[in-house]
C-alpha cells in the first residue's frame, strides 16, 4: 500500500513539473520580438561621372596684352565693369610718337609742294621742246625730278602711316564687349610687347568642359541629358546638354577632386550647355552625371 502512494505521489509531481513547462512555453510563444528591419541596398547612381569646369565659348575670353614698349599712364577700368568692343581699357605714353607723326606729316606737305614745282616745271620744259627750244636731255631732266619727288611723297606717306599705326597701339581697346575679370597691371608700370594688361570675358555664353574617363567614353553620347552639381551650392542640380564629344582620348587637365584618382590618365573631352540659367561663375568646378542608353 505504501508503495503505491509513493507512485502515485511521484506521477503527480512529473505531471506538475510537466504543466510548468507548458506554461512557460506559451509564455515565450506569447511574446513579440522587435522586428530587425533588413539592410537596404542603396540604388547605384546612373549614368556617366564626369568632372569639369565652367568656360566661356571660344572667343569669349581674351587676354588683352601690350603691342609695344612702354610706360602705362592709364588704365581706364576696374574689375567687374562691363566694356564694349572697341572701348578703350588703357593707354601707353605717346608723346614722342605724337612728335614724331607731327614731324612726318610737315615732311609730307614738303614732298607735296615739291612734286607741285616738278609738275609744273616738267609742263614749263614740254612745251619749250615741243617748239624745239629745249634740248631732250633737259626734258629728260624735268621728268626724274618729278619721279624723285613723287617718290619723295610716298616715303613721307608711309613714315606718316607707320607712326600713325605705332600711335593706335598706344592705346588698347577691348576686342570683345564683356566684363573684366582680371586686371593684371596698375599705372605707372612699364610693360613689354605681350605683357598682360586685362582679361575680358563674354560673361552671357558659359558652357562646361567635363573629363570623362576613358573606360565611360562608349556611354557619353551628344545630346545627353546632364545633371550639374557644384560643391558651392549643396543641394542644387542644374540641367545641360552634351553640346559636342572630342573624337579622341587625351590626358586629364582638371585636377580631380578625389585624391585617390590617378592624375595621368586619358580622359574623353565632352562640351556641355547650359539648359537654365545657373549662378555658376567662370572657373568654378561642377561634378557631371550624363545619361546614358541614348
């Protein structure tokens, strides 16, 4: 009898054990882990990486230089102003040369009152030997005194005309209508032929010389749609258009913004346009994404 109170007693203490066990486990099943929210993979950028820099149209910026030797007494504009073609931007010292044109032009109204007298003494000389008066060799006389003096007139005439183009280059007048951007000299200074004086610029036509790497050059294509970023202006996007693609490869120009990039490679050259209006100025560095699957 007492043998089978100890089973029964130990049957009830397995099926107690056996019930906290259930229990327990429908507790954990009960609870809700946090969700782990699963990586996502950031979408690749598409398109063609380019870099460039914001130019002007061929013939939109010149550096205008000094003709000749001499000292700078005026230098008539400042950075930033907007000048027309033509207008004068500076002035060398021209008295000697205004001396010496005074000079050459008295000596052409003498050679031009010699030839008078020559004429008129070559006329004097014809008609005496038309009524044989005259000897032939004194009418031969007449007419070298003429071309002498005729000859005379034209050598005033071209001293008169190189002074004259020596003069005009006393003063330097901007070959473009834009603004200057850089003023390379002050007054006073003594400047040499090809010495910088300023750099003017058609600041209404700007484009974009981007670099393509060369391993990209089979996605660039003209008439690409463009994307334009500028590390001045975080946020902004700008539209282009591919506006010309360089038919060959050559070496990089623009330093590359990444340092690890290599500086020596070959690059392919693309011209980009505007399609809006941007604040970009000339010289500034844009970053190019140009699409691709044209």
């Amino acid at each position: 009898m007492k043998m089978r109170m100890r089973g029964v007693a130990i049957l009830g203490l397995v099926g107690a054990g056996l019930l906290g066990v259930t229990i327990l486990q429908a507790r954990g099943a009960g609870a809700v882990s946090p969700a782990v929210p699963a990586p996502v993979a950031s979408a690749p950028a598409k398109g063609v990486a380019a870099e460039g820099r914001v130019v002007t149209y061929p013939g939109g910026e010149v550096v205008v230089g000094a003709e000749r030797v001499g000292r700078l007494v005026r230098l008539a504009v400042v950075e930033s102003q907007t000048v027309r073609k033509g207008e004068v931007l500076a002035e060398l010292e021209s008295d000697e040369l205004r001396a010496a044109l005074d000079e050459a032009q008295a000596r052409v109204a003498e050679a031009e009152a010699e030839v008078r007298l020559a004429e008129s003494n070559l006329e004097r000389r014809q008609g005496l030997a038309a009524q044989q008066i005259l000897a032939s060799h004194d009418l031969d006389q007449a007419t070298r005194d003429l071309e002498i003096t005729r000859a005379r007139r034209e050598t005033a005439r071209a001293t008169v005309a190189r002074d004259e183009a020596q003069l005009r280059k006393t003063r330097i007048l901007a070959p473009i209508s834009g603004t200057i951007v850089g003023r390379h000299v002050d007054a006073g200074e003594t400047v040499d032929v090809g010495t910088r004086i300023v750099t003017v610029a058609d600041l209404g036509r700007l484009r974009i010389e981007g670099e393509a790497d060369e391993a990209d050059a089979a996605g660039v294509a003209a008439g690409a749609a463009v994307t334009i970023t500028a590390d001045g202006y975080p946020g902004k996007t700008w539209r282009g258009t591919v506006e010309e693609v360089a038919d060959s490869m050559t070496l990089r120009k623009l330093k590359p913004q990444d340092p690890g990039r290599p500086t020596d490679t070959r690059i392919l050259a693309v011209k980009v346009a505007f399609a809006e209006q941007t604040p970009l100025r000339l010289g500034t560095t844009v970053e190019l994404r140009i699409q691709t699957g044209r």
